[in-house]
C-alpha cells in the first residue's frame, strides 16, 4: 500500500476532529480522557504512516528478547541493513504517557532509518501504572546495553549509538542523553552513554508543577512532596553538562498536552552548557501532527547522521527553526532572529 501525504493529513484531520468533538461533550475526567484519546490517535496515525514503501533495502527481525524481568520478557524489532560492514544505530523509544504504546508506534521512524543505513531496534518498556518509574529509563538503558554487548550480531558498531523518541518515548532518550554512564561494574562494564538523541514532543523537566505533581501519581506513585526523589530523577533538565550528547528536539508550537517550553528549557540549558543541540518549531500543529511532520523528522534524521555518519552534511547547532506552516513543513521557513541567536 502506498502512503501519500495527502493520506497522512487525511487521516489526521479525522483524528484531530474526532478528539476535538469528544473533549467537548466531556468535563469530568477530562485529562484521562485526553490521554487515552491521544495515544489511540497516535499508534493509528504511526501504523498507517509505518507501511512500507516498495521493496525495503533492510531486514526486520522481529520479537527478539533483550531483557526478562521477573516473568516479563521485555522484546524489540530489530531493522537491519542489507549492506555490509558495520554501520550505527538508533534505539527507537515509543510514547504513550509511560502508560500505553508498544514497539511498533514509532516502526515509521525506524523504517525510514534503516533506509538510511541505520541499525534500528524498536523497544517495548514496562509501563506505568503497573510499573513506576524509573522502570522505564531502566529498560531504556538495559537496551542501550544489550545492543552493545550484541552489536556484532546485528552489524552494529557499538561507538555509533543514537536514540529517537516521542512524547514520552522523547523523554526517555533525552535522559538517556544526559544521564549515561562509562563501563563500571554498576552497569556490567558496558557503556550507557549515547552519542545523539532526537527528542519530539518531549517533556524534559518535572521538579515544579501547579498541581504539585499530583498528576503522575500513577507513573511516579506519589507527588512532588512524598516522590520528589523521583521527579528530579525524570527531568532531563537537571542533569546537564558539557559532557552530554548532542540533542535535537522538535515540537509543535500549538502543542497543548507538552507546550514547547516543557522543552525549550532544556533546549536553552544545553546551549548555555555549549552542547550541539538544536531546536525545531512546527507552526500551528498539535502532539500528534508534530509526531509525523516530514520536515522536522528530515532534520531529525539529518542531527542524528551528522553525529553517527561523519560523511553526512552536518546539522545546524544551536538554532531554533520555525516551519512555515503546519502541514507544509516541507517549505519551511527559519526564523531570522532565532538563527542570529545561533552559536554557531
């Protein structure tokens, strides 16, 4: 089947509609309903966009345990090059609120990467409620391991690992970004450093909210009061320094559920710390448009080559872009005064 972009935006209309009605006709429980109605949208939205294009130029193997806890066994797809020789990779992070979504939401990014010569592994987590967090970066970084203790099974040079994610798939590789660690006996003497993220609609800072945290109690079992341990944990924002991995990360600037300053925090500490990052505003589109705009995810896949394949044309650092319009990112525009406030 082949998947235009008029399919794309066809198919977003709908969702986009469908929510907007909903959310109307309800006021209790609403910031439940939201997140529910939002993940439905986006695994639709990703499965269809996921469809391959023609023959694939890679293997998908599928299924592939890389790590058990307790009786769960926690699985990844593996996309894989035909080509030869050893070539990067990129750990691909769903989204889902840390409560929903599987492996196969993001399989469109991993498509398109592993088009591009990337070793792609599209990860299941354990999710909240169930399972509080930290459990998810924990898993986050048991794959980031086992990826490197297996890398000659799969074509994979260990010293060329990136990760790609969105909404709370974004969080999770930002934090890996900021937060790995050099081989020691803690992690197995295997290294949990990446060397480049793409984060999309990512929520990277949870140490003060208006409602005191009150609203992750299902991820982090508590508030800001009883878990702040734990809030501090999560927020990418707190961990930065010189020494972490360059991170690009794309929003929309309409995005309700994670507003571009939950980012652009971030954005701003790594720039000041004088980490390659960059920022890229999607004008006028909400989570779920932002998670499928070509341009951004062009640029994304272009920062994550420029630190993985040194032969590709590098990414712009620290600029903030600003599409045109939504829904025709392609003819973007940037913005003047951000790109004079590059540090380039």
């Amino acid at each position: 089947m082949l998947v235009t972009d008029r399919h794309r935006e066809s198919l977003l209309a709908v969702i986009e509609y469908i929510y907007k009605v909903v959310m109307k006709c309800f006021t209790t429980q609403a910031r439940v309903l939201e997140m529910i109605l939002r993940a439905m949208a986006f695994c639709c939205l990703l499965m269809f966009a996921g469809v391959a294009r023609g023959e694939p130029s890679f293997e998908i193997r599928e299924k592939i345990t890389y790590s058990t806890v307790g009786d769960r066994k926690l699985l990844l797809d593996a996309f894989i090059p035909n080509a030869d020789g050893k070539h990067p990779a990129v750990l691909v992070v769903h989204g889902g609120a840390w409560r929903s979504g599987n492996r196969r939401q993001l399989r469109a990014y991993a498509n398109e990467l592993a088009e591009r010569g990337f070793v792609c592994f599209a990860i299941d987590y354990r999710l909240a409620p169930q399972h509080k967090f930290p459990a998810q970066i924990d898993d986050c970084r048991m794959a980031v391991r086992w990826i490197r203790k297996n890398a000659s099974q799969y074509k994979v040079d260990p010293d060329r690992l990136g990760a790609i994610g969105y909404s709370a798939g974004g969080h999770l590789v930002s934090l890996l970004a900021t937060t790995g660690k050099p081989p020691s006996i803690a992690n197995g003497n295997i290294d949990t450093r990446i060397q480049v993220a793409a984060a999309g609609g990512a929520p990277t800072d949870f140490r003060w909210f208006p409602d005191n945290g009150r609203w992750a109690e299902f991820w982090m079992g508590g508030d800001l009061t009883s878990k702040k341990e734990l809030f501090l944990a999560a927020s990418t924002a707190a961990f930065i320094d010189a020494g972490d991995a360059p991170l690009f990360f794309f929003n929309g600037s309409a995005d309700a559920l994670v507003p571009e300053a939950w980012t652009k925090a971030c954005f701003f500490a790594l720039k000041s710390a004088g980490v390659k990052t960059e920022f890229y505003s999607i004008a006028n589109a909400g989570h779920m448009q932002a998670a499928m705009d070509r341009s951004a995810l062009e640029k994304a896949y272009d920062f994550l080559a420029a630190v993985l394949m040194p032969e590709s044309k590098p990414a712009r650092v620290g600029e903030i872009d600003n599409s045109a319009q939504a829904g025709d990112s392609a003819h973007s525009l940037r913005d003047t005064d951000s790109s004079r406030d590059s540090d380039r």
